[in-house]
C-alpha cells in the first residue's frame, strides 16, 4: 500500500505511521508492535522507512510506503497565489461547483463592498484619503473590535496563502512550477516501478489524502501507459476483456440501486485485472485499488482546466482517464500482433488502451460531506460527477472512540466535525456517546478499511 499525504508542510513519516497504527487492529499478544519497519533502500530518501505488517489468518503481509513530497514545494509569493485565485474568480458563475457557489459569491461581495467604499472614500476625501486606511487609523476610528477583526483577517490570509501556495505550485502549470511538478511526478512513477518490478507483490493499492490524491491520479495515469502491455505473447482467451463494453452498457441499462451498480462495476473491474495477470499475457499493472480522500478532483473540471468546456475536451481525448473507461469512437481495447519466437507466427493481443486505467482499477472516494458552510470537508466531495459514475462516492461521518473529549468536548467536536474534518478521515474522536449522524453516511475509518480490502 502506497500513502501519498496531503497538503502543508508534512514531515516524513509521520503522516504514514499515524495511518497504519489507524487501520491496523490491536495485536493479539501483549507488548508486541502493530508493525515493524526497515530502510526504505536506495538513495531516493534516507528519511523514508517501509512499514510492514506481518501475515494473519485473515491478512497477507503487507508493506506500507509513503511517497513524500512536500520538501519539493516551495511556496509561492503571495501575488502568484493572488493571481491564481483571481483568475479562478474570473470564471463564469455557471461553471463554478454548486459546493464552492457561496464562497464565490462571498467573496464577489467582500470585493464589491471595498471596491465601493474604495471609490467613496476617493471621490469624496481625495486620492490622499487612502493612505489613511491602515490598522492604526481603523482602531481609532472605530475602536478595538474593528481592529481585532482586521488583524484576525490578516493572520488568516497569511495561513491561507502559505496553505493554497502548495497547491497553486502544483496545479497550476506556470512555467515556474513545471520543474517542481515534473520531480514530483518522476519520484513517484520511479516508485511505483519499483514496486511492480521488485517481484515482491501481487497487488498495490493507492492512497491519496488531500492534493495527494491529485498526485496520486496522474501517477496512476502516467505509469499505466507503460505498464499495461503484456509481457508474455502466448494465445490466451480473454473474454472479460472483449466483453467489457457489453458488460458496461448491461450494468447501466439495468434497474436497481446505485450502490448494487457500483458493485457490479468493481466486481467487473476486477476481473479484467485478473485476467491482465493470467500466464501468457502477463501484463505487469498490479494496482487494484485507488482510494482518495477529501480529494480535490470534486473540482476537476474547474482546477484542472480553465474552462468547462477544456476539461470536457481533454476526458475525450483520454487525457483524463475515467472511470469506467468510456467509449466514443473506439473499443476501450485494441490488437495488436506480436511474435512469440524466430520463425513462429504473430500472436493476436488484445490491449487496454492509454485511456483504459479504470478498466482494471476500482476507484472509492471518501469524503465527509460539506453543509450549512460549516461543517465537513469543503475541500472534498463527490468525484463521480467528473470523473464517472464508476467511482465509489462514500459520504462520510466522524469515527468515535470512548472518551470524555476533556471539558471543552463540545467545542472540541464542533472543530473536528468543521475547520478539522479535512484531517479526519483515519483519526477518532472522543466522545461519550454516538451523536446524531446522517442516516446517509458511513463510519469514516470502517470505509477507509473496506475501500483497502485488507
């Protein structure tokens, strides 16, 4: 299992091993480690560590890595965040995600006010008037409170900027940021080959927390297109493969529950995996699995794209792999002829094609749902809507563990069920009893471990 952390300024390890002693139960002998780790190998990083879980009755060993690449972020100057955010603002209201709709507007409004008062003030006092317009003339004027309120703004601005500055280095393609994000994407596919060739595993499972799950995607969509040939050249049948549209269109046409659909899909996903790895065809994709959390890719087509239009342009051109795969001009596979031997004749191969990832990788996204502009994970949501409708969408709610909460527990919950949710998703809450959860969400651990499939 592969953990890429999320945003800010993390230190090696510490976001991993807080993950595993999470989904890892209580070992049945006393005193004995949930894990044991060794050196990561090579001279990628010194810092990194891979934690391993030994073999149960009910689990194979199983290796936990953190792909770690917060040291390659700098952060940017406040005028390149300031620029990025405007040009996000500048955008059609039509095309801005109904979950980012009233920040948006807000701060449309916010501006609109001091652009108004801006102009009164220079109208009516001269241009000199706006050199009067400081924190010291504010509390004069208007007393301690509107001061507090503007130094309360400024300490806030300044945490957003040095928190947004990580993702407007790598999301958006600035000719400055294209090293940064070249690196970190080179480190990442460097390990994910190092771990389909080392021989050492059957399956891999990706994680991603955060704007680690933005990582984790173009990972995945990189490496897939040169690890999803095969390596044998035998005549083997593949009739999950050649039956996957059908199966598509069956699933889709028939009635019944969105969950009983998602179900069918994964179910039929992982048999296209299974039969990618039969001998004779031997294709070297080993992940199952790709799981995020709180992610960003709720608002693709509006972060990962300057227009709606842009974003729709490039899931067409499978530039964005969907999930599942979609058809519009082509098979979601193609063949192509291979020689086994000199003198043999060519052998017949069916292949997934470059857009074709999620054919053989289920998706589970989860996520804690955002409402009343205070609670939940407003940086997280539903990822089907632009991503397709074979991801698993799992809302989300606070996982609890018996416990007062000390006796500031109301305080504390309302802050972890708000501003905190975003880091909530494999950590549990004190609390003394369950509280009043929506009927529609599911335990956020109990998820995380089912979406793992350990």
């Amino acid at each position: 299992m592969v953990l890429i952390h999320g945003i800010g300024r993390q230190r090696p390890m510490k976001t991993i091993r807080g993950f595993v002693d999470a989904v890892l139960p209580k070992p049945k002998k006393p005193n004995y480690p949930k894990f044991m780790n060794r050196p990561l190998g090579g001279e990628e990083s010194y810092e990194l560590r891979v934690l391993r879980a030994l073999q149960t009755s009910s689990r194979p060993t199983t290796d936990f890595y953190e792909f770690y690449w917060a040291h390659h972020l700098k952060e940017s100057k406040t005028k390149q965040v300031f620029w990025w955010l405007l040009s996000l603002l500048w955008r059609r209201p039509g095309s801005v995600p109904a979950q980012l709709r009233p920040v948006y507007c807000l701060l449309w409004a916010v501006g609109g006010i001091l652009m108004v008062a801006g102009g009164y003030a220079f109208i009516v006092w001269g241009p000199a008037s706006l050199r009067f317009l400081t924190p010291a003339n504010i509390y004069k004027w208007f007393g301690a409170t509107a001061a507090g309120a503007v130094l309360v703004a400024s300490a806030v601005a300044t945490w957003a900027v040095r928190f947004l500055a990580y993702a407007e280095r790598y999301l958006v393609p600035r000719p400055e940021n294209i090293a940064t994000r070249n690196t970190i994407r080179a480190e990442g596919i460097a390990l994910l080959r190092r771990l389909h060739e080392s021989g050492n595993y059957w399956r891999i499972v990706l994680v991603g927390h955060s704007l680690g799950s933005v990582i984790g995607y173009d990972l995945l969509r990189f490496a897939w297109n040169d690890l999803r040939r095969p390596l044998d050249a035998e005549r083997v049948k593949m009739p999950e493969l050649k039956s996957f549209e059908q199966d598509m269109r069956r699933i889709f046409a028939a009635q019944g529950t969105e969950g009983g659909r998602i179900e069918a899909i994964q179910d039929k996903q992982q048999r296209v995996w299974s039969e990618l790895r039969q001998p004779g065809y031997n294709a070297p994709w080993l992940v199952t699995d790709f799981i995020t959390l709180g992610s960003p890719l709720t608002y693709g087509s509006f972060l990962m794209a300057d227009s709606v239009e842009e974003f729709e342009a490039r899931r067409r051109e499978r530039e964005f792999p969907l999930c599942p795969p979609r058809r519009d001009h082509e098979d979601v596979y193609y063949t192509q002829r291979a020689r086994t031997g000199p003198g043999q004749a060519p052998v017949s191969q069916n292949i997934l094609n470059s857009g074709a990832l999620f054919a053989c990788t289920r998706w589970t996204n989860i996520y804690f749902p955002y409402r009343w502009g205070v609670l939940g994970d407003i940086i997280g949501g539903p990822v089907c809507p632009a991503f397709g409708e074979g991801v698993r969408d799992v809302p989300v709610h606070l996982s609890l563990r018996p416990g007062s909460g000390g006796a500031w527990g109301w305080l504390k919950r309302i802050w972890a069920r708000g501003p905190a949710a975003h880091t909530r998703y494999w950590k549990k809450f004190a609390s003394k009893g369950a509280g009043r959860e929506r009927p529609d969400t599911r335990d956020a651990l109990q998820a995380l471990m089912s979406a793992l499939r350990m």
